[in-house]
C-alpha cells in the first residue's frame, strides 16, 4: 500500500518555465489537496477537490491550475514559473466520510526551486 | 475569521523531560481538531484528533493533548521527550469548508 505518492521528489525551474506535479493516492480517497509550505508560515492550501472532476481554490491559488481527471490522481501545474513559488509541495488526500475527511494523509513532498 | 496559532517557534527540551506544545484556535462552532508531526525531509504525519467526547485523547508514540473549549486550546503534551521526537509539529483544525486549517508549527529540538 503506496498510500499517497508524489512525482518528482526535486525540481528546479527557470523563471518562466511550466512544469507539473502528479499526486496519486491507492486509498480510494474522494477528497485531495495541495499545499505549499513555507517556513514560519505552516501549510497554506493552494487548490483541493472534492472528488472526480471537481476543483476548488484554496487560500493562496494564484499562478497554479489543478485537475482531477481520474479519482485517484490530482495534477498541480505552474504555466508560467516565478521564484515566489519555490516551496516545498504537498500533496494530501481524505476519505469522504463527515468527520473522518478532516483527517489528511500527506505525501513526501515536493522541493521546487525557481531561480 | 478561522485560525490557528501556536506561540512557541521554537522549543528545546532535553532528553527525559516532559513536554507540552501550545495550541489556540479560533473557530465559531465545535472544531475537528489535529496534531501532526513532520519529521525533516517528510511528509506530515497524524499523531492524534479529537472529534468528540473525552477532551484527553491519546495518540501515537506516547503523545496526547487536552481539548479545553474553555480556552479555545488543543495543546499537546508527552511526559518524557526522546530524541527521535525532535521534528516539526503542526497543529490543525477541521472546518464546516472542508478544509483544514494549519498552525505555523513548532520546532522541537532535544537535547541528548
């Protein structure tokens, strides 16, 4: 059981450049999340969804798109790079249940650095 | 507005000692409430959660934490720190948005 997995583990981009990052989860969770997480400044949610085909904006969604095409995977994309976006990405999923879908399981994380 | 504030940047204990991480919250109606722990290099962890009933939970690797409405504080506690414990932990609350809501975190160093 993978759990929630997140490709890749480090990326370094160019100002500018586009890139994507894949969460997958094998827990059959309906809900799913991305975080960034900057120091002092704890986890700030980016976008999440609700299940298959459903996105919504989180606290801070500017210069990022999702997309939640098949249940269990969940794509973060950056179009257009800036160097305020390097951060440490995590990618975190919840089952539906009231209650019990507060509760987050959190991937390894990904380490972007936009220079 | 919704959140969640943990006073301590920083703590240090020394290997042995007792512990307690603060933890308050703002939040109208009752919170789904959460502590997790980020050891460095990972991803967060769930160490325990309160939803209802008894306001002392018990959690993984001998923690626990106190729900007190009263003061609006999940603080979270163990009697004697080892040094694997010396990582990064965040508290959290549940909202009716479903989302969560995450602390700034503290930082636990132990001291051999």
């Amino acid at each position: 059981n993978a759990g929630v997995t997140q490709t890749p583990k480090f990326r370094v981009l160019k100002t500018g450049q586009s890139m994507t990052l894949l969460c997958a989860q094998d827990m059959n969770h309906e809900y799913m999340y991305w975080y960034r997480q900057d120091p002092g400044m704890g986890l700030r949610l980016i976008h999440y969804s609700v299940g298959e085909g459903t996105t919504a904006k989180g606290e801070v969604p500017d210069g990022y798109n999702v997309s939640r095409l098949k249940k269990q995977n969940f794509l973060l994309g950056l179009e257009s790079a800036a160097p305020s976006q390097t951060s440490v990405y995590f990618c975190a999923s919840s089952p539906q249940v009231a209650g019990v879908r507060y509760e987050q399981y959190f991937g390894p994380g990904t380490r972007l650095t936009v220079t | 507005a919704q959140s969640v504030t943990q006073p301590d940047i920083h703590i240090t204990v020394s290997e042995g000692a007792s512990l307690e991480l603060r933890c308050n919250y703002s939040y109208g109606a009752t919170p789904y409430l959460f502590w997790y722990v980020q050891s460095p290099g990972q991803g967060l962890q769930l160490l325990l959660k309160y939803f209802s009933g008894d306001t002392l939970v018990q959690g993984i690797k001998g923690f626990e934490a106190e729900f007190k409405r009263s003061q609006s504080s999940f603080n979270l506690r163990k009697p004697s720190v080892h040094w694997s414990d010396a990582a990064e932990y965040f508290c959290a609350v549940g909202t009716s948005y479903d989302k969560v809501i995450f602390g700034p975190g503290t930082s636990l160093s132990v001291i051999p």
